[in-house]
C-alpha cells in the first residue's frame, strides 16, 4: 500500500469520518443510558434470589436468565447503530485505501468458497459471516471477509455443543496460473512441539496428500507442505514466495493457512474477536479504533503485495 495513504489517515479521518461519527456517537450514548438501564433492572431482580436460594446450582441459573436478556437487548439497540456505522465509516475507510474496492457489510465469502479451499475438512453445521471487501488491486482481483464456521456434537442426553472450525478473516486471491493439482501450507503444529516424532506424525497424515519438505529451514519451523505433485509444489512455492508468506505470517500475528487450488490462492487468518464491529461502551469519537479498522483492512488487502501475486510470471491455461 501506498505509505502516503496512512500517513494520510488522520486527515482522512478528521475531514470525511469525524462529521460521520460525531452523529453516531449520540446514538451509541442512547444506546448506553437504555442499557444502564437493563442492567440496574436485571441486578435488582437478581439480587433477592441470592437470599432466595441457598445452593449455589440455584443461583446459577437466574444469573444466565439475566445475562442472556442483556445480550438480546444489546444486539437489538445496537443492529441499527452498528450498520450505520459500517455504512458510513468503514465504508469510507476501505474507499479511502482503494477505490476499486467494493465493501458490502451483509455480506460474505460463500460456504462452498469456503469449502473448495479444502483447508478445513470438517463438516460444516452452522456457517455465518460478514463484512465482504471485493475488487482488483493492480492485475489481482481479490475477495475477503469474516467467517465463523462451526460443528455440532450433541451428548447422550442431547444437549447440543458448537465447537469452532474456523473463525477470523478468509482471503481468495487470483494467482493467475491453472495448478493442475492441489497444494496446502499449514500451520506446523506437530514438530514444534513434539520435535521429530511431530515430523513422523506429519509424514502419516496423508489427508492433503503427500507431506512436502521444503529447502527454506526458517519456512520450515513455520509450516507443513502437503501436496500431490512434489514438482508443482516446489514451483509454486518458490524461495522468494516461501519467505514472503513466513513475513506474512509474523506480520499477521496469527497461524495462517493457505492452499493453491485452481488457480486461486486462499489464504485462512485465525481471530479470536470479531474485528469490524464498533464498541457499544466506549467512545468511538478517538482516532485509535478508527486506526485498527485501518489497519484490519490494510492486512488483507496488502496480501497482494505482500505475497508479490501482481507479479504475472505465469499465464493460465
């Protein structure tokens, strides 16, 4: 990206988004006073069960009636707030770092996107996601957004749990080039921590294929190379993209997965959080969250400089 672009985003922000916000802003202070509210309301009714009740188990279930009133009123005060503000300020924000891009709030990479990845392998129960940036950046067209993807297990008594899949930022990107067979980069999880008994375990799991060494040892401690064609592998990951994703990784912060199908590069970014949602009880008239959401959209859309895939070195066929 373009450095005159974030030395650029205070002004930006003082000029387009603080008229925006300061709007805004006495909305979220409406929604704090309803919610201030609640919360004396439900503590009030909750106290006496207290006195009530003398066994603990008792007392649990009053407090997780309160706590999910709370959490319902606060999502139905807050929808409207939070589309208004992703309306009128995060889509500034991302026109700001690219006009080509296209930001649709509501919507999100699709489940069979998602899917044809074959990065996570687990079947998929419940599937959700937001905050879809689509465009071309130079000769790349890209897409990204958020995903929460999810399992179901239920018990012998049929209580049903949700384990997560996959939750964080999810990324496609043309690589301009038809690979004739599947390659996957993973997380190494195994030989950081069981050494080479890891290494053993990585050679026996042959669901993305063959396991693939590679040649770049800092790559290496990194990530796991599985693939079908140890020749397309290596040719696709070359020295210098081998370092550039280990850069993207630590730039990242997170354990990053990729797969070349096709001929497109997906590219999987765990978060914990979900990082294009304003906060309800603190300010958003300040610079710093304004600067986060900047820098959230600047990580994904960097990738396409990050990882050099404007460099057309091959053509489709």
């Amino acid at each position: 990206m373009d450095l005159q672009k974030s030395k650029q985003l205070y002004p930006f922000y003082q000029k387009e988004l603080v008229p925006e916000i300061e709007l805004l802003e006495q909305d979220r202070k409406k929604i704090v006073k309803k919610m201030t509210i609640v919360g004396v309301v439900l503590v009030a009714l909750v106290i006496p069960c207290f006195f009530i009740f003398e066994e603990i188990d008792s007392m649990i279930f009053p407090v997780v009636i309160a706590a999910v009133i709370f959490a319902g009123l606060l999502h139905y005060f807050s929808k409207d707030y939070a589309c208004e503000f992703k309306e009128n300020v995060l889509r500034k924000i991302v026109e700001y770092i690219d006009p080509n891009l296209v930001y649709t709030p509501t919507f999100c990479i699709s489940e069979g996107q998602f899917q044809s990845s074959g990065i996570f392998r687990k079947g998929i129960d419940r599937y959700k996601g937001d905050d879809h940036v689509e465009g071309t950046i130079g000769a790349t067209k890209i897409e990204f957004s958020e995903i929460h993807a999810e399992y179901v297990t239920r018990d012998s008594k049929g209580r049903t749990s949700n384990h997560t899949i996959f939750k964080g930022l999810f990324f496609i990107g043309d690589f301009n080039k038809h690979f004739k067979t599947d390659t996957y980069v993973l997380p190494d999880q195994a030989e950081r921590f069981l050494g080479s008994i890891g290494g053993m375990l990585q050679g026996i799991n042959k669901q993305y294929g063959e396991l693939i060494k590679m040649e770049d040892p800092v790559f290496e401690k990194e990530f796991v190379v599985y693939g079908e064609d140890q020749i397309e592998a290596r040719y696709i990951l070359s020295p210098a993209l081998m370092e550039r994703i280990t850069k993207f990784r630590k730039k990242s912060g997170q354990r990053i997965s990729l797969s070349f199908k096709g001929s497109k590069v997906y590219i999987a970014i765990p978060f914990s959080k979900n990082l294009f949602e304003p906060s309800i009880f603190s300010t958003i008239l300040d610079f710093k969250p304004v600067k986060e959401f900047f820098d959230d959209f600047a990580l994904m859309i960097d990738i396409v400089e990050d990882l050099n895939l404007n460099t057309r070195i091959w053509t489709k066929k």
